[in-house]
C-alpha cells in the first residue's frame, strides 16, 4: 500500500512539473544574451520568445507582468510570453547578486502572417509593415490608389481601426480631358395665305367682306397701300372689277431656312479626385426679389459647361465623372412680371461614369430634339369649297431640328517645360507701317511651323443639306 501511494503521489507531482513548465514549440525563436549588454527583445503579442544567457542567472524579474510573462526552463534558459503591447524590462541576476544584463522587451502586434498575405495579394509593391503599440503603419509607395486601397483593407482585417497609413501613390496622377462639342441646329418654315375684299364702288365705297390681314383695319380695299403680315417675303395683289363690284386678291409667301453650327473644344487638366470645371458662354442676370421688399440681381451661367472629376483607378485604367451641359437664351419663352421681362433658358445636359484608359474615348450621342408645328385658318365653309376654296385659307409650316454630340478624350499627363507650350499669338505680329498704309495687312505672320499652319485656308461647306 505504502508502494502504490508512493507512485501515485510521484505521478502527480510528474503531471503538475509538466503543467507549470511552458511548450517551448509555442516560442517564436532564441536569443542569446551576455553580461554587460544592453539588449532588445522583440516579441510578437501572444506569442513567445525563448531567451538563452551566457552566464547562470539565481533570480529574474519583469518590470510590468501585464505587458510579458516569464518563467524559467533553466539556470540559463529564459520563456517570454508577450501579452499586451508596450516596453518593459528583463533584469538578470547571477547568485552573488549581480547584475548580468537588462533586456528591454518590447511586445507589439504580430505582423508576420500579415506580410506574407501582403505580399500575396500585392506582389511588387514596395510596402513596410511596422508596429506602434497595438496598431499597424504601412509606408512606402504603391503603384496607384486602387492598390493601397486594398493595403489598407488587408490591414484593417489584422488591426481594425488601428492602422495609421503613411503610403504615397507613385506613378501619373494627372488627367487631361480633350472634349469636343459639336451641335448643328437647321429650321426651316414656310407659310402660304391669302385676303379676299369685295367693295360696291356705285355707293359710298361700301366694304361687303374683307379676309386674311385685311381684317386688322389698317387698310381699306381701295387704299391702294397693301399691307402686309410681319415676315412675309414676298405679296402678290390682284385687283379687278365686275360692274360696281370691285374684287381684291392678295397672296403672301414665306419660307425661311437655317443653319446653326456650335462648337467647343475645350481642353481640362485636374489631380486624381480632384473637381475641374468649364464655361465657355457668359451669365445673365435674372430679377430676383430681395428680402427688403426690392428687387436684386442673380446671374445665371449659360453657354457650353463641363464639370469632371477623374481617378486615376489602376495603371492606365482612370474612371471619369463628368456632369456636362449647352444652353442658351430662349427669349420666345420670356415672361413679364411687374414691368420687367424674364427670358427663359433652354438647356440639355447629360450626366454620366465610365471607365476608360488613357488615350481611349466615349462619345455622349444620341440629343436629339425634333419640334414640327402646322397650323391652318380658313374662313368657314367658303374654305372647303374645292379649288376656290383656297383662296380663303392660310397655312403655316414649322420644323426646327438640332443634335448634339459630345466626344470626350482622356489622357495621362505630366507637365512640361514652358519652352515646349506655344501661343496663339506667337505666329502673328502687329504690321509694320509700310504693309498697314501700302499694302493693306493688318498683321504679320512669322516664318516656321506656326506660320504655315496660320497659312492654311480652312473654308469649305459643312452643315445639313436642306430639302
């Protein structure tokens, strides 16, 4: 009995040695130290580090417990446990007392599994890991945004909100935008009226019936002044008696035609999210009421407007924002309040994101706008009689057509040196007096490249045809 109680006792006291002593596989590595050196020890949190000293140590002690934990496997084998994130220091002393060294232990957060993942997801990008108390730095440069975009996400997963970027992005960050605005607008309106008047010439000059502009009463059938409406462009009069009846005939034309060409061609640099904008037009001011009771001023912008804001995505890849719009002054639509005539504006805007790379471009197609009016007046029931009829109808015709296309260009840019960029004025000089007063120039073009282009006869026909 003695026997078996003596094995028993010997098995426990086996298995508590064996839970007291730490798993020396869960240290991260061995270090060694000597007497007199001053030491720093890295240790990953929650993790350990094995430290092995040259001289026997009789007595060891940690400056702060929460930061690491220690336990000796030997007279010279030392077990660091890192707990929490901070600086503290290892004191070594020999039996005498003495001291051997002190080991400035540092606990941070493990980075390691976070480095290989990095360079994993991320490979050649040129990023250093550091650790600052319980937190993540990443410095260094990446190739774009998008990839430190995904740096930082990777590192939040390890860290959550405790990860201080320090990268910069290499590499182009500048877009310029090359957009082109080309709007062709073409009207065309005819119109085709007549007036009738029927006079009594035996009486007193007795009017039986007037039709068509005659009926303003600026004019009377014998009043030989024929008046027409406003925009005719071309009357015809006819005038010719039956006995004392006295027939007047007048027939009025009109047919207009018209083309309208704009374009803009306006070129915009702008930093990688940041806003760029243009206006090629002017503002007008519109009334607005003040708070005092009075009337103010508020001026509208109108013409060609462009507003973007590129990224620069991936390499070459750049996504685009852009916001653009043409309007114009449409008195047509004016209204009248208190004595003062607003006019309205007609506007066509589009909004749009794309992707595109550098060099490449997208077209904004597709504004169309097609207005059709006729109208047709006639004298009730005499207009419907077949061929005479016509006589007493008046019919107007109206179609106004515009497209508008926008073609936008992007383009990774850097600057360059003022030499390179020229002016519009370069090739043109004021005359000197012999060629203003004896042959007539009113300027003077220099000699070279510029000068030739400024050469160039760039007329020609262009626009609709017109049926």
């Amino acid at each position: 009995m003695r026997i078996r109680g003596f094995m028993a006792a010997a098995l426990t006291g086996l298995s508590l040695l064996c839970m007291a002593v730490p798993d020396v596989s869960l240290a991260n590595g061995l270090r060694v130290v000597k007497r007199g050196t001053s030491v720093t020890l890295d240790v990953p949190m929650n993790r350990a580090v094995v430290v092995e000293s040259d001289d026997a140590f009789a007595e060891l002690s940690i400056a702060n417990p929460n930061i690491a934990d220690i336990s000796s496997l030997s007279d010279r084998t030392i077990y660091v446990l890192g707990k929490s994130p901070g600086l503290t220091t290892l004191t070594l002393l020999d039996a005498s007392g003495q001291l051997i060294t002190n080991v400035n232990v540092r606990v941070a957060a493990d980075v390691s599994e976070f480095k290989e993942r990095l360079r994993q997801i991320l490979p050649g990008e040129k990023i250093e890991v550091r650790t600052a108390n319980d937190g993540i730095v990443l410095s260094g440069t990446v190739s774009s945004a998008a990839r430190l975009q995904r740096a930082l996400d990777l590192a939040e997963r390890y860290a959550p909100e405790r990860v201080s970027n320090l990268m910069s992005v290499g590499g182009v960050q500048q877009v310029m935008l090359k957009v082109r605005f080309a709007e062709m607008q073409r009207s065309v309106s005819k119109a085709l009226s007549s007036s009738v008047g029927l006079t009594n010439s035996s009486g007193a000059g007795h009017v039986f019936g007037e039709t068509g502009s005659w009926l303003s009463g600026s004019n009377g059938i014998n009043n030989p002044n024929i008046t027409t409406r406003d925009g005719s462009q071309g009357a015809i009069a006819f005038n010719f008696g039956v006995s004392s009846l006295q027939v007047s005939l007048l027939l009025e034309a009109l047919e207009q035609k018209g083309v309208v060409r704009t374009l803009a061609e306006p070129n915009l640099s702008a930093l990688s999210g940041q806003e760029a904008k243009f206006l090629a037009g002017g503002e007008f001011p519109i009334p607005v009421p003040d708070g005092d009771g009075g009337i103010g001023l508020e001026f509208k912008p109108f013409g060609v407007e462009m507003n973007f804001i590129p990224r620069v995505v991936d390499g070459d890849l750049i996504n685009l924002d852009i916001r653009t719009a043409v309007s114009a002054i449409d008195s047509a639509n004016s209204i009248t309040t208190n004595s003062i005539t607003v006019p309205a504006f007609s506007r066509r805007e589009a909004s749009t994101t794309v992707e595109l790379r550098d060099g490449e471009s997208f077209a904004i197609a597709g504004l169309v706008e097609d207005e059709f009016r006729d109208s047709n007046g006639q004298v009730p029931w005499l207009g419907d009689v077949p061929i005479v009829g016509a006589l007493f109808r008046s019919a107007e015709y109206q179609r106004e057509q515009s497209e508008l296309v926008i073609i936008v260009s992007a383009h990774l840019v850097t600057p360059t040196r003022g030499e390179a960029l020229s002016l519009p004025t370069d090739r043109i000089t004021p005359p000197s007096e012999s060629e203003l007063f004896l042959l007539g120039r009113t300027f003077h073009t220099k000699e070279g490249p510029a000068g030739e282009v400024a050469k160039q006869d760039f007329n020609g026909s262009y626009g609709y045809v017109l049926d």
